[in-house]
C-alpha cells in the first residue's frame, strides 16, 4: 500500500524512468526502436514502471517526503533504484530474456535514472513549498498545553512549525484537579513581526474561537489533565469538524485512535471522524478541475444566451457575487447568475416572518424578488453555472456541503460547523435526495455529514450523475 505523502511524487518518478529510458535507449543505440535489442522497445520501459511500482508498494523511507533532508533522499533513491535493478534482473531471469538484454544499457539506464530521480524529487519538493508558501494554503492549526509544558510547547511547535500548517493560537489548560469542572482556558492568539513570534491574550474564550475563526486542526499536549477531560475535548473538536492531534506523552487515552503520524518531530494519535488520504484529495480535485473546464466553457456559451435576458428585465450586474463561508470558515465570493431584483437582499428582512425552512437556511416558495428571467434559470438551474468558476478557483468542490451566507454562519452552534469541513460544493447529497422537500435545517446537516462521513470518489461521481438527472427532470429546484 503506497504510503501517505508517496502520491507527491510517484508521477514525478514515472516521469523520470520515461526520460532515463529514452536516454539510455539514444545513449547505446542512437535509436528508439533498435531491432538488434529485443527488450528495447516500449514494453521494456513498461516492464521497468512494474518493478518500480513493486519496490514502492513494499519499500518505505524512515521520513516523510517533505522530512527528508537532501542526504536522507539521495540514498533513499540509490536504494530504490537498487530494488528496482533486483526486480527487474528477477523478472528477465523468469522470462528467459536475460541473456538476450544488453548490460550496458541497464547500467546507462540507472545512472541517468538516479539523476532524473533525484532532479524530479527536487522539483517536487520545491513546487510543494511554493505552494504551501501562500497563506491561503497553509492550515491554521491551534495548540492545547499545560502550564507545565507551555514554554517546550512554544519552543517546539510555535517558532518551528511543518511546511503547511501556521499555528494561530494556544490555549493554557490548567491542570485538571478532578473536580468535574472544565478546568480555567486562557486562550493566546500568535503574531508575527519582523522579530519573529508573540503572543497576545485573547478576549474571547476558547469555545468561541473555535466557532467563529478558522481552525483546520488542533494539537492537544496536556499531560496533566484527565482522560474524561481529554475525551470531552476531542469529541468537540470532531463535533466542530477540527483534526485533533493528540501528543503520545498525554497517556490515559480512550480506544479510540484514528491514525498514528509525525507532527512537527512528535509521534501523535491523530482523531477526525474522517480519515483523507492525500491520494483521495488529490483525484477529487483533479475531477473539480476537470468538471470545472467543462462547465466554465458552457457557462460562457449559456452567458451569451442569459446576459442580455438578465440585464434586459433588471439592469445592473448580470453575476450575482456574494460572500459565503467556505472549508473551515474561510471566506470567498460565490458566483450566480442574477435571478433577482437587485434591492433583494434589503427586501429579505421584509420576508423572514415567511421563511419556510425551519433553522438556518431561508426558503420562500414563489419569492416576490426573483425575476421572470431568475425563475427560469432557477428551474433548470442555469443560475449555478458560475460556481464552476469557483471550482477552478479552488474555493469550491463540484460536490461538497451548500457554503451558508454569513449571517446564517454567525447562528450556527458548534456540531453545525463540522459540515464545512470539507470545501462546499455546487450540488451535494442533500440537493439529489429533494431539497424543496426538505423544511429543517437539522436534515439538511445530518445529510452532509452523512456525506462526509462515507465520502468516496465513487460517491462523487454517484451524485454528478444523479444530479445531471435531477436538473434536466427539474426536480428540487425553486
């Protein structure tokens, strides 16, 4: 089984083997298809990616790809290549073609392979940092400590953190005395200035930061402190759909560990409701790109039919653009195409009282602010076709959870925020299973995480197809 961060870099390694055999084949034959080598032609290089795949799948560095220094990873690719040289030898041997392939080119081959290796490894690794680099992809994570182990805590985690993640808070947990009360939280934001970082008191309690900020994962080091405490605090951080890492030295934990990782030089148990293999977010988001080129060019047909419709009945911007909250509370600007009057977010006070969706969601049927033309692009849900946008932008999901606005985000308690951990999406479990028949925001959740909780690519493109469906039978959409 490939392990956790491999997918950062097999393709790069698939690359390398392609290039290395192609120069091994001009080095020693001055041709690609030499009739003299009867393991020359592609199939040899096919049979090179096999032994490859087989080393990989048994083969497994101490570190992770983004842990290993140079050194570490120089000798990590001599041994696979190596590997490599031994499965293959075994594999002609069983095919009885050993003593009709040429030494030479094996040894060309793997002296280039092992430079096109380490040269795409590299790459890899320095387009990874770049990525991470921006703000915008790096996960906020909050830190949990004792008062007897702040300053290692700090020390540790605050002043050297991973590639990915930035540390935007800590909170001081007393220790637990047993009394059957939350033990006293103080909660520290982290700044940074030109002298590195500091900390500063917060006003707001713990329990409020983490329902109103973003927090992608929490690390919890609190030795001093009860299992009841421990297994209360995970239980809401999963509640709030956080990633809780919880240090191995914090003994007393209940069964119920998720995964077993490396975090910033630590061995910690790792709780989340759902477990994402890289692998898993990464397919999903080549499918959103994929989708989202597709829809952005039929958007961009549809647009020359519904622009001049739009703006001939209501004039003013065609492109409904408005602020939603996002994976984890993020923010981002959500695209439609304008089905309304453009008073009608003052006109939306006017409605409440009529509002027939019990919870946090509003929902009128025959809404007074929608247009002739939004009506129309409603029913066949023309108006969402922008959002493709969004996907390739990367705020959005072709599937996922429906982004709430902000007003409905500041009244949400804290098991309703689990259902943003994952990027929203244009259509979800909930729009294919009769969303006009829904009327509580509470089954409207309860769909999402259900979504979450048993996510798989599959089920992604379980509910493209049902929705492509839905759309064109115009069910669900007012």
């Amino acid at each position: 089984m490939l392990s956790k961060n491999r997918i950062f870099y097999i393709f790069i390694d698939f690359a390398a083997i392609v290039c290395s055999y192609v120069l091994a084949m001009l080095a020693k034959f001055a041709s690609l298809q030499s009739a003299e080598f009867i393991i020359g032609r592609w199939y040899g290089a096919v049979l090179v990616i096999f032994a490859y795949l087989t080393v990989v799948m048994f083969y497994q560095s101490g570190k992770p790809f983004m842990e290993r220094s140079l050194w570490n990873e120089l000798k990590n690719i001599f041994l696979i290549n190596m590997y490599i040289a031994l499965v293959l030898a075994f594999i002609l041997y069983l095919s009885k073609l050993g003593g009709r392939s040429s030494r030479a080119f094996y040894l060309l081959f793997f002296f280039f392979n092992y430079f096109c290796m380490v040269l795409g490894r590299m790459y890899c690794k320095y387009l990874l940092i770049s990525h991470y680099h921006k703000p915008e992809n790096r996960k906020k994570l909050l830190i949990y400590a004792n008062r007897s182990n702040e300053l290692k805590v700090m020390n540790q985690y605050v002043n050297s953190m991973p590639y990915d993640c930035d540390v935007v808070a800590v909170a001081i947990v007393d220790a637990d005395q047993e009394s059957g009360e939350d033990p006293k939280t103080e909660l520290y934001l982290v700044k940074k200035d030109e002298k590195g970082n500091y900390m500063v008191m917060s006003r707001d309690s713990v329990a409020e930061y983490l329902k109103k900020q973003v927090v992608d994962e929490a690390l919890i080091s609190i030795p001093d402190n009860s299992r009841l405490y421990l297994d209360n605090l995970i239980t809401r951080l999963e509640t709030l759909g956080i990633v809780a890492h919880v240090t191995v030295n914090t003994f007393g934990l209940s069964e119920r560990e998720k995964v077993i990782n490396n975090f910033g030089g630590e061995r910690v148990l790792t709780y989340c409701t759902r477990v994402f293999e890289p692998s898993e977010l990464i397919l999903k988001r080549l499918l959103d790109i994929l989708g989202g080129i597709v829809g952005a060019v039929f958007t961009i047909i549809l647009g020359i039919l519904v622009v001049p419709a739009i703006y001939m009945e209501s004039p003013g911007p065609v492109i409904f653009k408005q602020t939603r909250v996002g994976r984890n509370g993020r923010l981002f600007s959500i695209y439609k195409f304008r089905s309304m009057y453009m008073d009608a977010e003052e006109r939306k006070k006017e409605l409440m009282s009529k509002n027939q969706m019990n919870g946090l969601m509003f929902k009128l049927k025959d809404d007074p602010r929608i247009t002739k033309v939004g009506k129309f692009i409603r029913k066949t849900s023309i108006d969402e076709f922008p959002q493709f946008f969004n996907v390739l932008k990367g705020d959005m999901s072709l599937v996922g959870t429906r982004p709430p606005t902000m007003d409905e985000f500041v009244k949400y308690e804290e098991h309703h925020k689990r259902r943003l951990s994952l990027k929203p999406g244009i259509t979800g479990l909930w729009q294919v299973t009769g969303r006009s028949d829904i009327q509580d925001f509470e089954d409207v959740v309860s769909l999402d995480l259900n979504y979450i909780d048993n996510w798989s690519i599959w089920s992604d493109l379980r509910i493209l197809s049902q929705t492509v469906i839905v759309v064109m039978l115009h069910k669900g959409a007012e």
